[in-house]
C-alpha cells in the first residue's frame, strides 16, 4: 500500500498531455533548423601585400579596417592589402585613398591596377554602389560614373550633417534642419523641414531602397523620428514620434534591404518600426553606431554594432527576436554578410564564418 496520494501527480501528467495537444495542435509549424557557425580562415593583413595573381571585380571580396583597404578572395588564399594617408572610399569594385586635403583622387580596381583618376577636392565615398565626392566645406556633392565621369553636382544651402542614397534618389539632411532630396540627374525633388524642436538639426537620414521613403532622426529639445513616403509624385509625412533621447551627435537610420523596417539608434537599444504594422519594437542591442545586411531567403538580419571599445554581429529575426550574438574585440572594424558567410575584420585580422542549418 502506498502512503501518496498519487492522484495529484496523475492530475499533472494530465495536463501536461494536454498542454503538449493543444501545442501540437494549435502550433504545427516546425522550429526552425538551429544556425551554426563554422570558422573557415583568417588571414593577418597588416603588411602591403599585392597578390600573384590579379582579383577581379565579382570574384574578390573588398575590406576596409581603419585605414588599411584592399580585396581577397572568398577562400582567403589571395589577398592584397594597402594603406591610405587618412581614410579610403571602397566598394565592391573601386578603391579611393585619400588624405585629409585631397585635391586629386586615383581610383584603383580590386587587383591593385590603376583605373581612373578624379582632377577634384573632396572626399568620396560610395552609397548604393554610387561614387560621391563631398566638397571640403560640407555643402556640395557631385556624383561620378564607374569610369570616373562627373556626372552632376549639387550646392545645398547649408552644411549636410548626414547623407544616404539608393539607386535613384539621394537624401541629404542639413544642419539647419531640413531635408532634401535629389534625383540621379541632380536636380531637386523635394524639401522638407521637419520642425518641432528648439535645435533644429538633422542627426541621421536614410532613404530605402526603392527610393519609395525616407527617414530621419531630427532636432533636439525635443529631438523626433520622422518618416516621409512618397504618395503621388510627393513625398508626405507618414509617422512621426517625439522621442525620449536627447542626442547632439550623429545618429544612425538605417532600412532593411526589403525596405518594411526602419532602424534607428536609442539609448536603451535599437528602435525598430515596421511600415507595414506601424508598431514600433526594440532591439535590445546598445550602439553608438550600426549597418545592416539581410539574408531575404532565411527572413534574417544582420546587424554590425559599434560601440568606442567594441562590437558585435547579431542576427535577428525582425522585428526583435535575437537568434544569436556574435562579440567582435574593439579596434579597428570591418563586417559583412554575403552569400552566407560573415567575412568579419578586427584590429589587422580578416576572416570568413559559414553559416549552416542544423
């Protein structure tokens, strides 16, 4: 004879049987396969190296760490590295050095030869796989073709604070609180002044990438985060919110590749709104500064954190779930996501991670 009731137990397994029913039932999606990373290499590219053999342009991958740039192959087995005076502009297919007063700037391709040279004072820089060039005193742009042709230039009528641009449209946010727009030809599309606080700033803009809305994080005392679409010809306030952070620096805005979510930095994490539910979440992710890429086929992102002393790669499903965290040493730094793997640089480290499902 036993001396427990087994009743109560009996009761429990009950209802964990019907718990697991109703899971089963109700929920039958499957879980999703577990994301595992392989480390493949790592190469130290601290030393001016050309390789053996020339890269090219689609085959080879482009880096920046600080100031050293260059371009090595998905396997890592061939790598050329150099180092700028100041800073360089890359892309996929051109490299840019330059110093802090440039009055000319040589292009070279991802094999280290020569391409083109710009006869022009500034410094580029690539957006949407577009070459800018911003005049010394932060008021002009001017747009240049893959062969180094100017293309247009645009005088604005105060300094740019912050500058983005997709395939047809560039944004650029002023220091007296305006935003304005202009398209492939140069020409002026659109102003706009958000307005609403006693410092009227633009910390950060960003346009997607259909060239469809454009966001800003704008003002100070009381700083706002505005969103414009564009609805017939036009571009219109579609939601704008009053915000909690008070910053007097640069803040970055950023849209997913598929353009539904905007990004933009907070003091408790990451803001992230959806344009098509209009609800706002938070990334519990802290950043000084951050860029995104996506994996579209998987409904991932990732997301490359700075902080003064470190960084981070996260990958998160949007809005806000957090599928892993991947910490980077600080220094120096240089992410991005491609084909499925994470080429990551720290300090004068580059290497490559898989990432497979298991």
């Amino acid at each position: 004879m036993r001396d427990v009731d087994e009743r109560p137990n009996r009761l429990l397994y009950a209802l964990i049987s019907l718990a697991f029913l109703a899971y089963f039932f109700a929920a039958p999606e499957p879980l999703r396969p577990e994301l595992t990373l392989h480390p493949v290499w790592a190469e130290d590219v601290s030393r001016a190296v050309d390789p053996a053999t020339a890269l090219e342009a689609g085959g080879s991958l482009s880096f920046q760490l600080g100031n050293r740039y260059g371009a090595a192959s998905p396997d890592g087995k061939r790598i050329w590295s150099r180092t700028a005076d100041f800073d360089a502009a890359v892309s996929d297919r051109l490299f840019i050095p330059y110093g802090r007063e440039s009055k000319s700037l040589t292009a070279f391709a991802p094999g280290g030869e020569t391409a083109f040279r710009i006869q022009a004072e500034g410094w580029p820089f690539f957006r949407s796989g577009r070459l800018f060039v911003i005049a010394p005193d932060m008021d002009a742009i001017s747009e240049y073709s893959p062969e180094g042709r100017l293309l247009w230039s645009y005088d604005f009528p105060f300094k740019i604070s912050d500058f983005d641009a997709s395939g047809s449209l560039a944004v650029a946010g002023l220091l007296d609180g305006s935003i304005e727009c202009v398209d492939s030809s140069g020409k002026s599309v659109f102003s706009f002044a958000p307005g609403g606080s006693r410092i009227e700033v633009v910390l950060g803009v960003a346009v997607d990438p259909r060239g469809e809305a454009v966001a800003a994080v704008c003002g100070a005392d009381r700083q706002r985060f505005v969103l414009l679409v564009r609805k017939g010809g036009a571009f219109k306030v579609q939601y704008h919110r009053y915000l909690d952070s008070d910053y007097r620096e640069p803040v970055t805005v950023r849209f997913t590749r598929d353009g539904r979510y905007v990004l933009y930095r907070q003091s408790e994490g990451i803001a992230v709104y959806d344009r098509e539910t209009g609800r706002e979440s938070l990334l519990p992710v802290r950043a000084q500064s951050f860029d995104l890429d996506s994996d579209q086929a998987r409904g991932l992102e990732f997301l490359f954190a700075r902080t003064s002393r470190s960084g981070a790669v996260v990958c998160f499903e949007p809005p806000e779930r957090i599928i892993f965290s991947y910490p980077l040493p600080g220094g120096a730094l240089w992410t991005r996501y491609l084909d499925r793997s994470l080429y990551m640089g720290s300090g004068t480290v580059l290497g490559r991670i898989d990432i497979s499902e298991e």
